[in-house]
C-alpha cells in the first residue's frame, strides 16, 4: 500500500456535531502530525462513562463539533518532526493524562498530572493551539488529547505509549482508562494493603478498584450499588460483600457501613460520578484515618458538601485521575501484568460494536448489565 506518510488521510469517524445527539459516522480528513505529533490508526476503542457525560453536554470542558472517545488501541502510522518516543508501526494506546517527564508536575514524584499540553487539550486543541480533523470544510475539536472515536487520530507525543505488541490491542484498549483508573487509585492508595474498602458504584473503574484492593490483600471489601445486577460481577472480582442502598429500609447506606465495619472504613471510592454518593463515601469512613478517593466525574455545576467536623476528625476527602498512574512510565507495566494473567482485562468486555453502530455501543451502557463495549474501528485483524 501506498505511504500516507505526510498527506491528509480520508477515513471515518463517530463525530459529535451537538451536545445531546447521536454520534454520526463521517468522512473525516485527517491531516499529517505537526513536530512533536503523532498520527495513529486506532483498531479499537472502548466506550468510557466519561464520553458520555461529555456527548450530554455536562462537561464544563466540553466543546463541539469534537470527535470523543479516549479508550484506544492502535498502531502509530506516522510521526511528527522530534518525536523519538514512539515509531511508526509501533502497538500504542493513547494517554489522556500525558506524561512530558520534565513539567514541574512531572518532576514533583508526587502526581501523575502532567501540564504540558493539559490547558490546550481542555479546549479541544492541539498544543499549538490548532486542530487536525476537518469535515464538510469544519474543523473539529479534539478530546481528551486523544479523539480515539476516528479511524486515524493525531495525539502529541506525550500523549501515547507504546506497549508490547503480543498483547490483544482489543483488549489493551481499555488500560487506557477504566482499568487503569480503578485499579491504579486502588494500589497505588498508601497503606491499604489488608485494610477495609468500600466501593461505591460497580461499573468498570468500580470493578476494578475491587480488583486492585483483592490484589492488595484487603480484608473486607464491600461493593455498593443500585443495581441488583451488578452483585455477582462484584463478587466475581473480590468483593466480599454487596449492598444495595434501595433495600436497607430506614437505614441509611452510611450507617449500614459503619455496622458492618466496627465503626467505618479504613479506605473508600467513589466510582459513580453522584455527589451525594461522593458524600456518603466521605461520611462512612473510620473516624481518625478512613480516605475517601473521588474518582467519579459530576456535572458541570455540582458541588460536594459535608459537615467540616467529618474531616475535623480524621477523614481525608482526595481524587485521583487515571489512577494516579504515570502512562508512558507505568502502562506498559500494567500490560505485562495483563500479559502474565494478574489483571484481568478481558473479563470486561461484555459487548461489542462495528464503528458504524456505535450508538448501539452507547446504548448497550445505559441498560445497566454492560461493563464495556469495545468498538472496533473496521480494520478486522491487519494490525
Ligand atoms: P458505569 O456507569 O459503568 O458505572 C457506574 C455504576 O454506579 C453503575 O453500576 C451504577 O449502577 C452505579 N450507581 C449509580 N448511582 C449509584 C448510587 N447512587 N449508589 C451506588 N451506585 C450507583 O461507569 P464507569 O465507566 O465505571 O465510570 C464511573 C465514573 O468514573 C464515571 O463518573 C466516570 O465518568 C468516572 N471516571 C473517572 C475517571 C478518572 O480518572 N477520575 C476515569 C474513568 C471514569
Ligand atoms: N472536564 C471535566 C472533568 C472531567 C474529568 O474529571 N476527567 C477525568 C478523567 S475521566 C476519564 O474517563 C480527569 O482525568 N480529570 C483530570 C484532568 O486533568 O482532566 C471538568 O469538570 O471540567
Ligand atoms: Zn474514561
């Protein structure tokens, strides 16, 4: 085949013209990676909450016409001037939380949180300030610096890494968020090993929280959440306990926690995005030294509240994004251990979509018995 080495590609893509309506499959044209950029052909995507809040509009950081999505699998068909961290033909997954290695952040050994291209990436641009997709003569935003939802996406290149290419990319898709998120915040919270956790919430990250504190020897690890269905996958990752807030009659959630765990929990997280949920998961923490780590997203516009004596007395209220993983240092350590069968990865996928169907993708999250849909881009297996 013919190089597309430094010309426009022509491919399709799930693109968001408006807040609030279906996905709608284009031909895009995607132009060649600038210095420090990288273009990649995405195999696969999984379907992250995350692109969700943001299609309804809820996302202060939202902007429109963007092509989504942030959960890919793919191999790099062209690099940008300066780009020595990734090659073409390279087996790579896309970082919404870059990693440059040399911001202040990066420096600072205390947070994954990198700056480099953070403050463009929330406006839907490149770090320099321009975008990349056009379609019907309009340009359109990029997400999350990955816009993984489009056959050929440009990234920078502190916003990819590369993995081993044994591993399943339709499978590795999903390290790039609701795996890694949940069981790096678990493994990587100080002192939970053999400790009591609560996980609020039982989609992917949630699971795979539960998978992260089973992994870390924790000794009660209770899953809660609305949804009778979601006890069984719970307990299939190490739960050892589920609760169903709707059926404890009078009883508050928060008092049925401290009943069963002798006064609180040493560690909790919540994984659904609710801010009175982000509440009782501060509140059924142990007095003195329980920690309670946001992972969920809320709307634009909500807020948490508590009682400051909560955190007077010892309870620590903090968030993680991705985990707390650095992605182009710690990804590919997450895929050995996917490799060597210490984390589950393929026990997440429970439906599948072709791109043009897409919306069934979506549509397959919101009835409640999905922990992800894998989309596959419409490459079959030529990887
Ligand atoms: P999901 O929709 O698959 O799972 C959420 C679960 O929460 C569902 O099982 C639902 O039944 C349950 N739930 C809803 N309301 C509840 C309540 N009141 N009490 C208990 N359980 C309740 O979502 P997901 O993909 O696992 O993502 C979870 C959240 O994490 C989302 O808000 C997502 O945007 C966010 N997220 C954050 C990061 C990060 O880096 N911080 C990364 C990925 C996802
Ligand atoms: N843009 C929103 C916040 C969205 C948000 O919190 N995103 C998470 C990742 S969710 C992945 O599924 C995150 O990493 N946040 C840290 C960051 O730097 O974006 C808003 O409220 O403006
Ligand atoms: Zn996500």
């Amino acid at each position: 085949m013919a190089s597309t080495e430094g010309k426009t590609i022509t491919c399709k893509a799930a693109v968001a013209w408006e807040a609030g309506k279906p996905l709608s499959i284009e031909d895009v044209e995607v132009a060649p990676p600038r210095a420090g950029e990288v273009r990649i052909k995405i195999l696969y995507t999984g379907i992250c909450h995350t692109d969700d809040y943001t299609l309804s509009g809820k996302d202060p950081e939202g902007v429109f016409p963007v092509i989504l999505g942030h959960e890919g699998g793919g191999v790099v068909e062209s690099v940008g001037e300066g780009v020595d961290n990734v090659k073409v033909g390279d087996h790579v997954v896309p970082l919404y939380t870059a990693e440059c290695k040399e911001c202040k952040m990066c420096k600072s050994g205390k947070t994954n949180l990198c700056s480099a291209v953070r403050a463009t990436q929330g406006q839907g641009l490149m770090p320099d300030g321009t975008k990349r997709f056009t379609c019907k003569g309009q340009e359109l935003h990029h997400f999350m610096g990955c816009s993984t939802f489009s056959q050929y996406t440009v990234v920078s290149k502190y916003s990819v890494v590369a993995i081993d290419p044994k591993a399943s990319l339709e499978k590795a898709c999903l390290l790039g968020c609701g795996i890694t998120t949940g069981y790096g915040a678990a493994t990587k919270s100080p002192g939970i090993e053999g400790s009591t956790v609560a996980v609020f919430g039982v989609g992917c990250v949630g699971l795979s929280v539960i998978q992260g504190a089973r992994a870390k020897g924790c000794t009660k690890i209770i899953a809660i959440d609305i949804n009778d269905k979601k006890k069984d996958w719970a307990k299939k990752f190490g739960a050892t306990d589920f609760v169903n807030p709707t059926q404890l009659g009078d009883q508050s959630v928060v008092d049925k926690l401290i009943e069963m765990t002798d006064g609180g929990l040493d560690f909790t997280f919540d994984c659904t995005g609710n801010v009175q949920v982000m509440r009782q998961a501060l509140e059924c923490c142990h007095k003195g030294w329980g920690v309670c780590n946001i992972i969920g997203v809320a709307p634009a516009g909500a807020e948490i509240a508590t009682r400051p004596f909560q955190l007077v007395t010892g309870r620590v209220w903090k968030g993680s994004a991705f985990g707390g993983v650095k992605g182009r240092s710690e990804l590919p350590g997450l895929v050995a251990d996917y490799q060597s069968g210490k984390l589950w990865v393929d026990q997440f996928v429970t439906h599948h979509q072709p791109l043009d169907k897409i919306n069934a993708g979506f549509d397959d999250m919101h009835a409640g018995d999905c922990i992800r849909c894998v989309v596959d881009m419409g490459f079959g297996d030529a990887q």
